[in-house]
C-alpha cells in the first residue's frame, strides 16, 4: 500500500500536487499510476494520472479536478492510498541530443519529469508550455530552471505569448531542427504536433478514456498502422507517426 505523505497542495485553479510514498523499483517517465483514493463502487474503477515526478521513494503527481474521482483524491487527508504501478510504455529517452517538448493544459505533467530525465542524460531541452490561462499554469519555476529554453503560451494571452502550443512550434520549427519532439495534452494539438514534426521523430502520450487501466477491457483500444493498441499496456507513449487519429477525434 501507497502512502499520501501530506495533503494535496492547490498549485493553481483546479490543479493540485499530491506526494505519495511508494516502493518502486522503476519508473519511466511518461509512465502512469492508477489511483483510487475511496472505498465502495462510486466512482468504480481507478484513475490514471502521469509521474510528474519522482524524488528516490515519493512520486509527485497533478491532478486535475474534473470530476468524482479527482474531486476525492484533491481532498485526500494523509495516509494509505491505493496505487497501481508505474505501468505502461515511456517516453524513449535521448542522450546528448537536442529535443523539443510540447505540452498544454495538464498534458505538462509528464513532460516535467520527461525533462528532467533529459537533461540529466545530456540533452539540450526546449519546451513549449502551454495553457489556458495564466490561472492554468503550474510550477513555472521548476521548467524554467530544468529546460534550457521555456516558451509559455496562454489562449487569452494572460501570460507569455498569446495563442497556441502549436502556433509556437510552427515557429520554432521554421528556423530550428530537432532529434525528437515529445507531446502530450489535448487530441487535436497532438495530431497537429505530429503535421508538424513532417520526418523529425515524434513521441505523444495519449490521455484517452481508461476502463480497467490493467490491459483486461479494451476500453482504451486505439487504432494504429500496427493494428489495435491498448492505451494502458502498449502506450500511454506512442510514435505520433502510428496514430491513426480518427480513432482517437
Ligand atoms: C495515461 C493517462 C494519464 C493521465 N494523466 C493525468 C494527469 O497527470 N493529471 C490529470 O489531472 N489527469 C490525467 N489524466 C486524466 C485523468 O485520468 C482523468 O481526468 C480522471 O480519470 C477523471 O476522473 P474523475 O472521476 O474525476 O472524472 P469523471 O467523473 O470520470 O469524468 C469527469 C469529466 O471528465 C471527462 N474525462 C474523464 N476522463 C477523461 C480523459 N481521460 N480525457 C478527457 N476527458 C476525460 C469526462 O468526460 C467527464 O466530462 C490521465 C489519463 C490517462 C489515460
Ligand atoms: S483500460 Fe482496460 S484494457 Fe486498457
């Protein structure tokens, strides 16, 4: 059993970080744990969330408040807490390379520990943070300080530039080449990341609807050029390029 070492921090509206004790043996990021913090059937099943980040035994992650599920575990009191995993498929990790991360809304999560892996193997990281409002945008310090470069973008141009995650990847591309470009966040600016990326390798993790988390359902099943895939065990992370996203739109 898990342990919730403190109550959730509120980072910003509706975001909130919560630190959990856990044995793991391995942990990649872009990998997810499913967690449920109520006993009885309502809500019936766990949830999945990504690693925000991991420091030795405590695993961080944001969760966003949407719903039940979320709703309970934001107000969670310390202590024991069911959790399943790390499990799932990663991000590959690059060494000495230079590499372009592109997130919106809490799609950053994982991208945080993405990037800290990343620069702790040598890469020059870029990234494109993006949100839909300054009230969306959570620790801001902490990707300043990993990445080497940090664009924020907000819709409503509350904060950093105006306009979207991929309005700045356009522009970045224009001029600068990458090694591999990592995404995650909403459907369509994933599918609209991958256009983008044209020959450069492109890794997103997909933050569909997930029935049992565990490979047993099929709920999570998207289309692939490699034939069906269950989010859950053969992703979350997927080479953008298999995608065929009328599944998944
Ligand atoms: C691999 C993976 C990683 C994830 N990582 C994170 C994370 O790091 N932080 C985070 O906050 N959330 C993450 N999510 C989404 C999170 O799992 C859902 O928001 C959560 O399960 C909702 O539970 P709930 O009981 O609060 O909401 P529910 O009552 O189940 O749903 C409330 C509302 O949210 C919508 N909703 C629920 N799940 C999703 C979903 N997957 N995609 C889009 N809309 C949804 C429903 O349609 C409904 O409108 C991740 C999902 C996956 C599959
Ligand atoms: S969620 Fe059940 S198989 Fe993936």
């Amino acid at each position: 059993m898990a342990l919730l070492v403190e109550r959730p921090l509120r980072l910003c509206s509706a975001h909130y970080l919560l630190r959990i004790r856990h044995t793991i043996r391995e942990c990649m990021p872009g990998q997810f744990v499913n967690l449920r913090g109520w006993s009885g059937h309502d809500p019936l099943l766990r949830r999945p969330f990504s690693v925000f980040n991991r420091e030795s035994d405590v695993l961080e992650l944001v969760i966003r408040v949407v719903g039940k599920g979320t709703e309970i575990l934001s107000r969670m009191e310390p202590g024991e807490i069911d959790l399943l995993g790390p499990m799932g498929r990663g991000f590959t990790i690059m060494e000495n390379r230079s590499v372009l991360l592109a997130g919106g809304g809490v799609g950053n999560a994982p991208l945080h520990y993405l990037a800290r892996m990343l620069k702790e193997r040598g890469n020059r990281v870029s990234c494109i943070y993006g949100a839909r409002s300054r009230e969306y945008i959570y620790r801001e310090k902490e990707f300043r300080e990993i990445c080497d470069s940090v664009i924020f973008t907000t819709d409503d141009g509350s904060f950093g530039t105006a306009g979207t995650v991929t309005d700045a990847a356009r522009e970045i591309l224009s001029h600068e080449a990458f090694d591999r470009i990592y995404s995650c966040g909403p459907t369509a600016m994933m599918r609209s990341m991958v256009e983008l990326a044209g020959s450069a390798p492109i890794e997103i993790s997909v933050e569909n609807y997930f029935g049992c988390g565990i490979g047993l359902c099929m709920g999570c099943t998207i289309e692939t050029t490699q034939g069906m895939k269950r989010a859950c065990i053969d992703g979350p992370v997927f080479d953008g390029s298999s995608i065929k996203w009328e599944s998944l739109c």
